[in-house]
C-alpha cells in the first residue's frame, strides 16, 4: 500500500479510538471536567502527562531542532527534561496537597485577592494560547504533507477531532484518551528510531546506536563532524551560541515547564499526594522514553540527508523530495543554474540553494531512509497523537480558567454545577476556534512558539508558585505586582524582536545577548525581585494564610482551611 493510504488507516483508526474513549468517559459533573473525579491510578495518570507535556515541539521539533543546530539545539533536551524534574521534586505533591483544581484557584485562594486570581487567569490564557499555537501548526504540517490537505484543512480536521473529546469528556475523556495518545506516539517515536538504529549502526538501541559506528568503522558523529566540515558548517558538536544564551534559554524552559499550568493540573486528578508522586515517577520514564532518543534521530536523520542531497541532480531526487517540497516546507532554488543541490554552510562562497524547515526532520526521515510505508504513516499518527494531546490539556486550561477561575469564583459565585459545566463546555468551544484560528496563521515554527510560551509561564506563574510554597511572608500585592511586570516584560521583548522589529532580532541587539527564547529567565528574576521586595513592604498575609502554606509543607498535616 502507499504511503498516503497507510497514513489515512493509521491515523483514521488512532481517531476513532480517541473519539470512542471520549464517549465512554465523558463528564458528567464540574469534578470530572476539571479533574477527572480526582480518581485517576498513578500509572494511568503518569502515561496521560507524559501525552500531556510530550506536545508536538517534542515529538515533531526537537529533534529536528538538534538535527539543524547540533549542540546548540540541546537546550531544549535540556530545559524541557530538567524542568519536569524541577516540577516533580519541587511543586508538584505541595500543588497536589493543597487541593485546587487550577493554578489560578491556588493563587487566588493562597494570595487570598480575587486581583491575584484575575491576574492568574490572564497569565493562563495568554500562555496556553502562545503554546497551543504551536500544536496546531503540527496537525497541519502532518496533515499537508501525508493526507495531500492544505494546512488549513489539517487544522480544522484537527480541532473536529479535539472539540469532540474535550468539550464532551472535559479531564475525564482527555485523560483516558491521553494515555491511548501516549502509546501511540511512543510506539511511533521508537519504531523507525530502532530501524536506523539498525540500519546506520548495527545496533538496534538508538542511544546507544548514534554514538557508534558504521559499516564504514567511521564513529556517526565524527562522520557528521566531517561532513558538516566540508560544506562549511560549524562542527556538529559544538555550540556557537554565546554562553549567557545558552543558560537563559535552558533555565526559562525549566522553570517554564515548572510553572505550565496544563501540566500542574494532572497533579489533581489522582486520590492523594502519594499517588501524585507516584504518577511523577511513572511520568518521568515515559518521558525519558522519547527524549534519550531525539539525539540519536537527530544524528541518523541529519547523516541521511547530507548523504542524500548534497551535490546531487536535483532531477535525479527521490520523490519524497518532490512531496516535501509541495508543502513549501523545504525549497530548492538553482542560483548558479548548475541542475546540483548546494547545501552549504554560511562559510562557503557558494550561497545555500536549500531551505529546509526544521519541523520536517522527523517526518521526513522514515522516507528519507527508505523504511517501510507502513513505518511513515505511523509516525504520521504519533505526530498528530502528541499534537492533539496537548492541545486538548491546554483547551481545558482556558476552559477552566474562564468557567471556574473568572466566572465561578470572580463573577458569578452563584452559578448552579449544571449552569458551571455548560460555561466549561462553552469555553472550550471557543478556545478550539481560537486554537485552530492560531494554528492556520502561526507566528513561527514549533518548538520556537512553544519556547515562547515557556518562557511566559517562567516569568508569570513560577515565582509565584514558588514563594506561595515555599515563603509564608509572600503577599498578594508582592505577587500581582510581580506577575504583571513578568507578563508585561517577557512578552513585550518578544513581541518587539519577532514581530515588531525582526530585523533587529540579532545577538547584537539583545538585551546582554539573550535572544527572545531565553528572556523569560530575565522575567523570573524581575518578578521574583519586585514580589520579594513589595511583600517586604507591605503587610504580612493573614494568620490562617501563613498557617496554610505550613501545612501543606509538612507530611501528614490536613492543609489549613
């Protein structure tokens, strides 16, 4: 069978499975649309994370990312996977003992202010809408180059298939769905991983297969070395991004991810705080599962593709070549008008003739390698799989956020649970057309957006999520006002660079030499300064409150209520 309709099978059957769990476990209470009735098992709740923050940058960019950046693409192996370790020893059984369904109830309640709570609110919408943006631009690369749709179609195909199960099942149907989303994408990440494992090495472990040689006895990596070299490239192994970057960029995405509310809110849906530091532990394998192997595709794909294209016809490409460059995705353009492909680096005289966006590096590498159609239309099915995953946890952020956070506890306090989970089912609604609104017009490629949106929740949510935990004399002013100066800082930079001024988007004009990634690290330290400074001069929280943060710091004691 062909590509497109092994591609169709998969993915049609991978929907169908979504849409059946979500049926048969859809919400019937405001319980189990925020959290799933709370009842989740650690296993099931660990495999539903791991869905949850695997997102498409994960499965589609980053190793993309470090196939075209080489060392300097690390940052996101790095930040992403020591952020959820910093969530899971730091926050996350505190977060879980204090009971909220979100992290604006935990900081309207814990810096007892409906202005805090407010200001949380926004910070979580305009943080979930800056990540979901890149998820649906994954469905529609996906969906463009394997089903032959315009991205447009994708992205509506796309947010059909997540209104379904997130407007119906709410946290109960996302979870359960979640969990068939992780084996999905996982068993679709390793597959073709083991095949060029094999194929390149000889060893069917990808971590330990890219460090290895081939057939050749030339070690992978001093052979890209070599052939990065020769085309004027840096070597692949070393970084060109100033050190300051480097930190900025790895500490913005950990304690991003540390502060990402889709992903605090899993901590919710399991019976006790041991069963959330069960499911972190479980959660963490999972996890580990993909991103030890995202070094070694980057390795084995970006091999495959110098070997393919380099100095070569371009009448003489492969048809995978013809279908990628349909989607505008990659392009060739013959400035010398020679017929051969010159992909070189910027140290050569030769101008580069091939653009090749990142996001494809995965996709495409199953038919750059020649395996099986069957093998292409499965990682075709995970991509979408972790597309969609967490841009249905994100959904019901905003959900939540706008029925319970804004309109439960701000505006309407007197709302029926019926009247509450209409308003949740609603917004939902509405965050999918806006979601998918996003998706058609995005403003970069993946992993960058993704970058974005971490690094607003590491200069919002993080300081304050960590001084509610962790200093009883935290005031609400101190944390509103660090809050706002995070969000307003953070995303005015970033605002300024990548679309105000691109031109200007250089290590030269940065603030110290820290790009538009990395200056949520920057943000974090303003809003941990000013929230530091303006509790110090203001008065202290209330007895119960300082009470609170005690008890839920220490084992075995009932929060304080």
């Amino acid at each position: 069978m062909s590509i497109q309709t092994w591609t169709f099978l998969l993915v049609s059957a991978s929907f169908a499975l979504y849409i059946g769990i979500a049926f048969l476990s859809r919400a019937a209470s405001t319980r189990d649309f925020y959290v799933a009735g709370g009842g989740v098992s650690p296993l099931a709740n660990g495999m539903a994370t791991a869905a949850d923050w695997m997102s498409a940058a994960s499965f589609i960019s980053m190793a993309g990312l470090i196939s075209s950046l080489g060392y300097d693409g690390s940052v996101y192996l790095m930040g992403w996977t020591g952020g959820y370790v910093l969530l899971a020893l730091l926050l996350a059984p505190y977060l879980r003992k204090f009971g909220k369904y979100t992290v604006p109830d935990f900081i309207g309640d814990r810096y007892y202010s409906q202005t805090a709570r407010i200001v949380a609110v926004v910070c979580a919408i305009f943080v979930s809408f800056t990540y979901v943006a890149g998820q649906m631009r994954g469905v529609g690369i996906v969906f463009s180059r394997f089903l032959e749709v315009k991205v447009d179609h994708g992205v509506m195909i796309g947010m059909g298939i997540v209104f379904i199960y997130a407007v119906m099942g709410g946290m109960k149907g996302i979870t359960y769905t979640q969990v068939a989303q992780y084996c999905v994408l996982i068993f679709a990440y390793l597959v073709p991983a083991i095949f060029l494992a094999i194929q390149m090495s000889g060893n069917p472990v990808p971590q330990l297969g890219f460090g290895g040689s081939g057939a050749d006895g030339v070690y992978l990596l001093d052979k890209l070395d070599g052939l990065h070299a020769e085309l004027g490239f840096a070597p692949y192994i070393d970084g060109t991004k100033p050190m300051i970057d480097v930190l900025s960029i790895t500490t913005a995405l950990m304690v991003g991810t540390a502060g990402l509310p889709h992903v605090i809110v899993r901590f919710y849906t399991v019976p006790r705080v041991r069963d959330a530091r069960m499911s972190v532990g479980f959660a963490l394998v999972f996890i580990a599962l993909l991103y030890t192997t995202a070094p070694a595709i980057a390795v084995f794909a970006r091999t495959n593709l110098l070997d393919t294209v380099t100095d070569r016809p371009y009448a003489e490409m492969p048809d995978w070549f013809d279908r990628w460059e349909q989607t505008g995705l990659l392009t060739f353009d013959d400035r010398n008008g020679d017929g051969l492909i010159q992909y070189v680096g910027p140290a050569a005289e030769v101008q580069n003739e091939l653009t090749i966006d990142p996001d494809i590096i995965v996709l495409a590498n199953p038919e750059i390698a020649r395996l099986p159609n069957w093998v292409v239309g499965l990682v075709a099915a995970g991509g979408l799989a972790a597309a969609l995953s967490t841009a249905a946890g994100l959904l019901l952020v905003i959900s939540s956020a706008i029925s319970h956070d804004l309109l439960k506890r701000a505006i309407m306090p007197q709302i029926t649970p019926r009247g509450e989970l209409l308003a949740a089912r609603f917004s939902a609604a509405l965050g999918v057309g806006v979601a998918g609104y996003i998706g058609i017009h995005p403003p970069d490629f993946v992993a960058p957006v993704v970058a974005f949106a971490f690094g607003l929740a590491a200069s919002t949510f993080f300081p304050a999520i960590l001084l509610g935990i962790f200093w009883k004399r935290t005031t609400r002013e101190g944390a509103v006002s660090g809050m706002v100066l995070g969000l307003l800082f953070t995303s005015a930079y970033i605002v300024y660079f990548k679309f105000v001024n691109p031109a200007a988007n250089s290590s030269q004009n940065w603030l110290w030499g820290i790009s538009p990634e990395g200056i949520g690290t920057i943000g974090m330290i303003l809003n941990l300064a000013v929230t530091i400074i303006v509790s110090r001069l203001t008065p202290p929280p209330p007895r119960e409150i300082q009470e609170l943060v005690e008890s839920i710091r220490v084992p075995g004691r009932e929060p304080a209520r």
